[in-house]
C-alpha cells in the first residue's frame, strides 16, 4: 500500500473517532507534532513547579503549606505521565530533558513571570490552572490513546488546583483592604499572560488547522480564549475584583465577552527568552539536573543489576 493510500486509510480511522495506539501506523508528520506538543507540555509541568516552590516555606498556614506542597507534588507526576506518554512514540526522555536544558525546547511562557506575593498562588491556581484545563479537558479525547490516558487523572487534578487558587483568592476578596488589594494586583499581573497561553490567534498558528484535522486539537485557540473570558469574568465579579481590560464587555449577540487587544510582542519575546524569569527558571532546572544526577545513576544502576540476576535465573532454570 503506497504513501497516499496510508494517509487515507489513516484519516478516515481518526475520523471514524478511533484512537492511535504506539504500535498503529501513523504520518511522520502526525508522530512529529505529538511529540513537540506532548514533550512541551511535560516541560511545562516541570518548569511550574519553580515559581510556586518558592513559596511553600512561607505559605500563611501549615494548611496552605500542605495544599501547595501537594500540588507542586502533582506537576512533578504530570510531567512523568507526559514523559513517559512522549516515549510511547520512539523518543529517549533523556533526550526530551537534554532539549528542554540546552533551551531547544520550549515550554509555556506563562511561567517565565515571578511569583511576588501569596495572592500569586492564588492567581496561578486560578488564573493559570484554569486556562489549562480550558486546553486539557479536550485533550482527554485527542487522537493519541497514551495522550488521551494520560490527561484524565492530569485534568482531575488540575481541577483541584484551580478550586486551591480560586479559594485563595476568595480569602483575600473577603480580607483586609490590604489583602483584597494583593488579590487585585495578582489578577492585574496575570491577567493578560493567562489570555497568551491559548496561543496565537487562529490564523497566525500555523500547526492548529492540520492538528484539528488529526483531532490532536478539538477546538481553536481562540475558541478555547473565549470559554475561558466567558467563564472567568463572572468569576471576578463575584470575588468583588476588577478584570484589567477597559475593552471588556458583554455582547449580547455572540454571548460572550468582548476583549480588548492581547500584546502579541510580549508574547514572542517571552517565547524567545526574554521574559521576566526566563534565564532564572532554565538555571534552576539545569542546577536540579546536575544534583539529581547521582539519583539516576543510582536507579540505572539497580535497573542494570535487577535485569542480569533475572537473566541468570532464566538461564540457570
């Protein structure tokens, strides 16, 4: 069967809204794009962990403090589940992890912001855990069956990372004026990153139209953009907090809010490593490496030594 006839048969199985197993046959192209996207988001998770552990030792209470730890303990399992996921399609994770080092790789740019206050816990879990389940929630019906898998438990749990900031924030709301005006600045700062982590619009993203055809992606960037307004803008409100966007408004029409412009340039010099925290976040994942190392010598090691006395016992019986 020739190249064409392949990709035939190929699309006409995704559209039957089957899933893709490692062992299936698939397009260059099509193990390519699950990769990029997939390692991306393992990267993503990793790399979440720095601005939040910065503040687990000076969380406001011994039950802020487990919330948080458990949550940075659940980003570090997402990046496994996404780790191992990628290496279903053919791919070392070390070299996932050496891309992600050397900063081939990239990763989600709303992390490359500081984390200055507690209020920006909340808005991270919020803010920043809702966009991503907004994009994730679909994900758990992706083309890829070990994508798709894996993104049920993520997205459970990021669900209970989005109510810890959401109840955060609503501590804050109901504080001192103090404390409500650390809620408002956090949403003031994290506002508008949120809105960029859907990506560019439609017709800039070049890879969305042919990962909608695959079904890797089910709905646009700007789709996904203007659930997530729609839903958190109420939100706001009930929280007594003011959304940072003077072009906000409800259009009766489409019933959706209406927004103002996202500030693409920030976005692409965020992208090319230029943001706030950028060279901060890489040196700290770089450092973690280096001192891990000894951890996975250690575990080869025992790997290395499980497998020779099981093959002499195969061999002895």
């Amino acid at each position: 069967m020739g190249e064409v006839q392949l990709e035939k048969r190929f699309q006409d199985y995704l559209d039957g809204e089957n899933k893709i197993e490692p062992k299936d046959w698939m397009p260059d192209a099509y193990r390519k794009t699950l990769i990029r996207q997939i390692s991306q988001h393992a990267h993503s998770e990793v790399v979440g962990m720095l601005p939040e552990a910065n503040w687990i030792t000076r969380a406001p209470s011994l039950r802020r403090k487990v919330a948080l730890l458990a949550k940075v303990q659940d980003e570090a399992g997402h990046g496994l589940y996404l780790y191992s996921a990628a290496e279903t399609l053919g791919i070392d994770r070390s070299e996932l992890v050496g891309d992600l080092l050397s900063g081939k790789a990239k990763y989600s740019s709303i992390f490359n912001y500081p984390t200055v206050s507690w209020a920006d816990m909340g808005a991270i879990g919020w803010l920043v855990d809702g966009a991503a389940i907004a994009n994730q929630v679909m994900l758990c019906r992706t083309s890829y069956g070990p994508y798709a898998r894996a993104m049920v438990r993520i997205c459970k749990e990021e669900s209970f990372h989005q109510r810890q900031g959401y109840e955060i924030m609503l501590s804050l709301a109901n504080g001192t004026a103090e404390q409500k005006q650390m809620a408002q600045d956090a949403l003031n700062r994290w506002w508008w990153p949120s809105l960029m982590m859907f990506g560019p619009t439609d017709d800039l993203s070049p890879n969305s139209a042919q990962s909608m055809k695959w079904k890797i992606k089910r709905k646009s960037n700007d789709e996904l953009r203007q659930e997530f307004i729609d839903k958190t803008v109420p939100q706001a409100e009930f929280l007594g907090l003011t959304v940072p966007d003077k072009d906000l408004k409800w259009n009766e029409e489409k019933q959706g809010y209406d927004y103002g412009e996202i500030d693409w340039e920030e976005f692409y010099n965020v992208v090319k490593g230029n943001g706030p925290c950028n060279k901060q976040r890489l040196s700290d994942r770089v450092k973690a490496h280096e001192e891990g190392a000894w951890v996975r010598e250690a575990a080869n090691a025992y790997a290395a030594k499980e497998a020779k006395r099981k093959a002499d016992k195969v061999q002895a019986a």
